[in-house]
C-alpha cells in the first residue's frame, strides 16, 4: 500500500530517561523505515528534554549519530523541569509536519499501534486517533475507584468530554495540534483540551507494557494534585456547589427556627440552647471556609493566567544530524543555539 508523500514527527517528552533513550531511538528508527517503505511517509522526531540531569541529553546525541539513519532527530531542552504537560505543549509548537505523534520515552506505548494511528487517520480520514488502556488491572482497587469517580464528576459538568483512561499516546493531524496548540491557557490539562477542540476522534485500546527502565514520575500525590487541577481548570461545579450547600442549610436552618418557635407556643418547651447553637455555627463556619478555599482555588488560577508568563523557556533547540556534520567538519563551535520563549 503505497501513499502520498506524508510528514509524521513523533513528539516525545522526556525527564531522565538516559537508560530507555538507546532502545527507543532504535524502535522508532526501524519503525520510520518500515513506514517510508511500506507507506512513503517520512518520519522525524522531536524530543523534548525537560530538565533531565541524568545525562539524558547526551546520550541522545552520542545514539543519534548511529542509530538513527532513517529519521531526523530534533531536541529542544527546556531550562529547568517544567512538567509533562508543558513539554508536550512545546513539542507541539515546534511541530511543521502533517501529523504529530505523541509518545513517552519509557517505551510503555507499544510503537505498532502508530500504524494503527496512521490507518486511522489515512484511511478512515479521522483527525485524532488515540490508545487507550483496555484495563487498569495494573492499578491498585483504591485508585482505580478514585479514577472512577473522577472522571463521572469531570464529566457530568465539563463541556466536553474527557475520555477516561486515555492518556498522551495519540494522533492528531495538523489543524488538530495546531488548534490544540493555540489554547491559550497556562495551565493545561492536557487530556481535557484534547476533548474540548472536537474533531472526528477513535479510540484504540491498549495495554501498555511494563517500564523498561527507572520508576514512574507521577506518585499518588502529584495525580491527586493534577486531578484536582483538572477539576477546577475544567469545571465550576465547586462553585455552584457553595450555592446549593447554602440554600440547602437555609432551608434547614429556616425550617428548624420556625420549629423553635412552634416548640415555645405550642408544647412549652424552653428552648434548648447552648449545643444547637455551637454545632450550627460551627457547622456553618466551616462551610463556609470550605468554600472560601474553593473560590480561592480558582482566584490563584485567574492570577496564573493573569500574569501571563511564557509556557517555559527554551534553552536550546537543536537538529542533531547538523550537530554530527558539524562535528565532523570540524566546525561544531559556529553553531548558533538560538533562544526561544513560547
Ligand atoms: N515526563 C516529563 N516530565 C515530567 C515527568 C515525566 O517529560 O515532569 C515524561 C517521562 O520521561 C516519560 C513520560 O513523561 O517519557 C511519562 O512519564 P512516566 O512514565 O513517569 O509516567 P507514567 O507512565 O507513570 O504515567
Ligand atoms: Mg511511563
């Protein structure tokens, strides 16, 4: 099956991957040949560093220059450690080709299923095609319930919805990313906006395989606090919870001071006072700093944005092939590394 003459880069973010980045450049560069043979499309890579100080970033361009003689290499590296979500964002922004492919460097996206992404997108004309963990049997019971929850609550209030159990390993074509990559917001729940800009989308399910090398970056802790900001970067339904709580306690609380009254008049009861009392403004205190904390979630958000600052700095941006020409003429000290903010 032969095709027209389509550009794929692969987009891969990565933070202290020095013991994967060998095998995956050699999947990846045997994977550009079978596609340039088999579907004559021509594949590169973009690699996004974000702040690996293990050495990562050398190793890339000690592998590059013999391993890879099928596909292009670029690395952008990032100043400091700016997170995922923001390393892919840069990724797509440094993007020229017709599709992009999204993929960790840890080697758990199965490389195959891209020429799954690719029919997906070639033949069947969709826009987005993205993996999708069949199970979570990998997951302990407490966070897989947690998952559960999560994405019912994201999802009965956001406007569009987010897929659960689908990550970062996808397709999208160019009016995609590029819509994607126009969002203008800083803090970016990646899995939501990939929802929110439409588009015919396919899922495929997967399953991801073991990490070759080193540990996951994300602990329980650092999901919660993502999964927190996607609540309140996605949804206000805190918000309109402080509303409902309210009018629901003053309901009560209305309804229990007409009992008040009724008690005196008809039954002669005096009114019991003090533990009532306490208990109600204790009760209705804390609502109140519950919802207090929750406005202020959202104030800090506004201020983020506000303040405007780039998504991360680009420290250095580079083609490696060129770095290797150069260092073999001899003239590796005239590269310019231009500086970029996005
Ligand atoms: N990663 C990154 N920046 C970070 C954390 C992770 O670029 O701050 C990369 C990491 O190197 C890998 C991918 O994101 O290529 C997925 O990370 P990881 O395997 O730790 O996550 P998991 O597979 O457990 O979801
Ligand atoms: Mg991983």
């Amino acid at each position: 099956m032969r095709e027209s003459h389509h550009t794929v880069s692969f987009i891969i973010p990565f933070l202290n991957e020095a013991n994967n980045l060998p095998r995956l450049l050699d999947v990846m560069d045997k994977f550009a040949r079978t596609v340039e043979r088999t579907r004559s499309i021509k594949m590169d890579v973009i690699f996004v560093d974000d702040g690996s100080t293990d050495g990562s970033r050398a190793i890339l361009s000690a592998c590059t220059r013999v391993r890879t003689p099928y596909m292009s290499v670029r690395v952008i590296r990032l100043s400091r450690n700016f997170g995922k979500e923001v390393a892919l964002t840069v990724g797509l922004k440094a993007a020229t080709s017709d599709a992009v492919v999204m993929m960790d460097a840890d080697l758990q996206h199965p490389i195959v299923l891209v020429e799954r992404f690719l029919d997906g997108w070639l033949t069947d004309g969709y826009d987005v095609v993205y993996a999708y963990k069949q199970t979570n049997e990998d997951e302990g019971r407490f966070r897989r319930l947690a998952r559960r929850l999560y994405y019912r609550m994201i999802n009965s209030n956001a406007d569009a919805e987010i897929v659960p159990n689908a990550g970062d390993f996808r397709l999208l074509t160019r009016r995609a990313y590029e819509a994607l990559r126009e969002l203008p917001e800083r803090q970016r729940l990646m899995k939501g906006l990939y929802s929110w800009i439409g588009f015919r989308q396919k899922g495929i399910p997967f399953t991801p395989a073991k990490r070759e090398a080193g540990t996951s970056k994300f602990s329980t802790l650092k999901l919660a606090l993502l999964a927190l900001d996607g609540i309140t970067s996605f949804t206000i339904l805190p918000l309109r919870m402080a509303t409902w709580t309210g009018l629901v306690l003053a309901i009560i609380s209305g309804g229990y001071g007409l009992y008040t009254i009724f008690e005196k008049i008809f039954l002669g009861t005096a009114v019991p006072g003090y533990p009532t009392m306490m208990t109600t403004i204790a009760f209705i205190g804390a609502a109140q700093l519950i919802f207090l904390g929750i406005i202020g979630e959202y104030l800090g958000k506004v201020l983020v944005e506000v303040k405007g600052r780039p998504l991360a700095i680009v420290e250095s941006d580079e083609r490696l092939e060129e770095e290797a020409r150069l260092l073999r003429s001899g003239t590796h000290d005239n590269v310019i590394l231009h500086e970029r903010k996005w």
